[in-house]
C-alpha cells in the first residue's frame, strides 16, 4: 500500500484525537453490544492468495471491490473522496476536520438526537475522518438489519445538517483539544517541524485549524465544502462480508447515486521536504524525542519495493533491524527505535524516530546517524535482504489482511494506489525480484543526504 496512504489503513476503526473529540453517549443500545460482541470474534478471511476481490460496478457507474464473506452477518464498508485538508481555503484551516465529526450529528429530516437513536436501533457504525489528501468513511452493520443503515448512511453521505448546534458542540471539543496541545511539546514540536520541512505548503498547517480560523467556519462553508469533495469523480469504495456482487451494486446506487458527477479541488502542487536542518524544541524533560527525515519514494516509482525492503532492514522490523540492534539491544539507549517510508499524495520521506534519556540524547543521535550512514554507504548483505522478503511477504497478512476492516481498508489503499485487483498475488513476486545490486542503490540514494532533525528535549551537548 502507497505509504501516504498508510494512516487510512492504520486506524480502526478511524480514532478521534483530542482535538477532534466525539460526542459522548450516555448508554450503549443492547444491539450496539452484540454487535461490538461479533466484531470481537470475527475471524480472518481466508489466506490473503486465495482471497477473491470482485470489481462490482453499478448502473451509475460507481466501482466498488468486494470480498464475500457469508461466515458471519456483518458487512464492512470502507470508503475515501479525495481531497482532504489540503483543500481547506486559507483562513478556514480545520474545515474539512471540522465537517467529519458532523457526519452523524443530523442529516436529511434528522436532527442530531433523531439520527443517533436511528442508528442505534439499526446496530450499525459509522464514522469518518480527514486526511491530508482524502476524506475517509467507514461503516459496519449488521447484515439482517442493512436497509435501515443503508438509509441512514445515504442520508448522512448526501444530505448532512450541519445545524449550529451539534456545530458549536464539535467546534468547542475542537478547540478544546487544540488548547490542550498549546501546553504538549510533541504537539509544539510536530507543528513547528511541519512548517519547518514544508514552509508554507498545505502540508504544514495542522489538520484541526487553529483558533482564529476555526471561529471563521459557518454551516455555510462546510455545506460548500461537501458538496465540492463529495463527488463520484474522486469516490474509492471496498466492502467486506454478507453481501453479494448483485446486491451491492444496487446499495452503490442508493448510497453514492445521487452525489454530484465531478470534485471541485483546488491543485495543489508537489514539494520536497527541506532537508539537512535541524530543529530543536527545548523543554526540561527526561527523555528526548529525536526524529530523522531522509528522502522518500513514490509509490508508483520502480525502486519502491528495493527501497521498501531498506526500510525493513534499517529500522522498519521489530527486533531485528539494524536501528534496533545498535541503539537497543548492544546499547540499551532506547526502548524503541525504527524508520518508515512515510508521506502523502504530495511528498515523501524516509522518517527514523527514538526517544531516549536526556542525558544520553546525543549519543543516540550519533549513533542513529552512524547506523544509516554505513547502510546508505554499504548496503544490506545478502542474508538480510533475503530475511527482509520473507518478513514483508509474511508480515502483510497479519498486518493488512487480518480482518474485515483491515481487509477493506487495504482494498480502498490499493484503489488509491492504481495497484488493480490481482496486486494482492503479485505482490510476493514484485518483492523477491529485487537484487542485492538495487537494494543498495536504493539506501544510497535514500541514505546519503543530510537529514532534516527534530530534537525535543533540553539542548544536546553536541550535535550528534
């Protein structure tokens, strides 16, 4: 799966933050239950090679991957419009984070109270989050009880309220989380290490707005803003379970039918994180986050799968990378300490992060940097390439494929990704065609430039 992408497939179900927050309810519904109760014991699909992915397209033409599985009445649904907060207008930063925690606070002839107790009843979940570069959903019903959150999820997708209450309400839950971040050096340090490698690209602007601009955002923008992302032009659709290739196509129909043909997005252009700086937040604490940003890769790139396995070698594996091996295991410096291929639609980056005793943080930094120096400078041998194959080809089940959610979020990243149907099973081979000769043309020129790093923690007494 595309690494800009990963968060998609990482959250599930999509967590709030603080500064998103959620509604709290005051009692859970009994159907509620059974069906957290069924989601508990929902086994894997079978082995990820023989798993079977339908393309299913509706008469209006909206596409769908589906993976059947009658074993249990549940139907997963996960699904992304493109766009995401980079298209929040200048001065209205935190809209699109704003309007997915309205999704389920009144839509079409249902007031906030209405819409939930309709949902409860019908047992089924819903939820949604914002991106830097998409829009994500994700619903979970109950097979015997769809018709009635088909109907509510349509409702939500094409017609939300966005009435001032449950506005203000969400609004506050954001503020209040950003407010809490202003006293956080993480939360301090990731915006000003955002700004620091992408200027003022979109990228740099935290995803829940500010203060000011979240005070500026009225019904009326997110009502312009819905409608300009939800469009069947930039739709991504996988569902997973009790359903057939016939009856899904209709559910497309009623679900994303009536959404408007084309997205109205605004460009927005491609970047470079801005290497070789480092950026320091200096606060009193015992333990000093460090983080290291090298070049990354595109997905679509043909060096992707040598650089991904690189990846795995230098710090991507839990307990056999190199990073591990020196900064924990000879060294006891840090509990944890990896890398991985990180980035959006718009940028990429290799990231190594740690977190060390303060008092040891140059150390660290030293010898996280002396670990990378001699991969980008050597390479991997030939046994651990060989070890790193088998551990991504084995890894993706248990990591992408492991459930219901999973397996729809992995499908949804694929779509986004352009990586077809049958990626699954080609997978394993695009992996074990890479040579030693291009794993270490890959660390070398992922590994060779000056990186960008952020230092949290009191002043090192030597710059690594």
């Amino acid at each position: 799966m595309n690494q800009h992408r990963a968060a998609f497939a990482q959250a599930l179900p999509f967590p709030r933050s603080a500064a998103q927050g959620s509604v709290a309810r005051l009692a859970t519904p009994l159907p509620i239950v059974l069906l957290a109760i069924l989601f508990l014991v929902l086994p894997a699909l079978r082995a990820h090679a023989a798993m079977n992915i339908q393309e299913v397209k509706s008469e209006k033409g909206i596409i769908a991957w589906l993976v059947e599985d009658h074993t249990v009445p549940i139907i997963t649904i996960r699904f992304a419009f493109d766009g995401g907060s980079t298209q929040d207008p200048v001065g209205k930063e935190g809209l699109a984070n704003l309007m997915t925690g309205l999704f389920d606070e009144g839509a079409g002839g249902l007031d906030s109270d209405a819409f939930q107790v309709k949902l409860d009843d019908a047992g089924a979940e819903m939820s949604f989050d914002a991106g830097r570069d998409g829009i994500y959903g994700s619903i979970r019903l109950l097979s015997k009880r769809q018709d009635a959150a088909f109907d509510l999820v349509k409702l939500a997708v094409n017609r939300p309220r966005f009435d001032k209450e449950p506005v203000d309400r969400i609004r506050a839950q954001v503020l209040s989380g950003i407010i809490a971040n202003e006293r956080d050096p993480e939360a301090i340090a990731q915006r000003k290490w955002l700004r620091a490698i992408y200027g003022t690209h979109p990228y740099s602007r935290p995803d829940e707005g500010n203060i000011v601009s979240l005070a500026g955002i009225t019904s009326a923008d997110l009502g312009a803003f819905h409608k300009a992302t939800f469009a069947r032009d930039g739709l991504h659709v996988a569902v997973v379970g009790d359903i057939d290739a016939k009856r899904l196509s209709e559910k497309l129909d009623q679900l994303f039918g009536d959404l408007h043909e084309k997205q109205t997005l605004s460009p927005v252009a491609d970047v470079a994180a801005k290497l070789g700086q480092q950026v320091e937040v200096n606060y009193e604490l015992p333990q000093t986050s460090l983080r290291l940003a090298f070049p990354g890769i595109g997905r679509s790139d043909p060096e992707f799968y040598a650089a991904q396995l690189i990846n795995d070698i230098l710090g991507g594996s839990p307990f056999t990378s190199r990073l591990f091996q020196e900064v924990r295991e000879k060294r006891g410096l840090a509990y944890g300490v990896g890398s991985n291929l990180a980035g959006y639609e718009h940028s990429h980056a290799l990231l190594v992060t740690t977190a060390t005793r303060s008092d040891r943080a140059a150390e660290t930094l030293s010898i996280v940097r002396q670990v990378v120096k001699d991969m980008a400078e050597k390479g991997p041998t030939k046994a651990e390439l060989e070890a790193s194959k088998k551990h991504l080809i084995g890894a993706y089940a248990i990591n992408d494929l492991d459930s219901s959610s999973s397996i729809a979020a992995t499908l949804v990243g694929l779509q986004l990704d352009n990586l077809g149907t049958d990626y699954i099973q080609r997978r394993s081979a695009l992996i074990y065609q890479v040579t030693l000769d291009q794993a270490k043309a890959a660390a070398k020129k992922l590994l060779s430039a000056e990186p960008a790093i952020m230092v949290v923690g009191p002043p090192l007494g030597s710059k690594g």
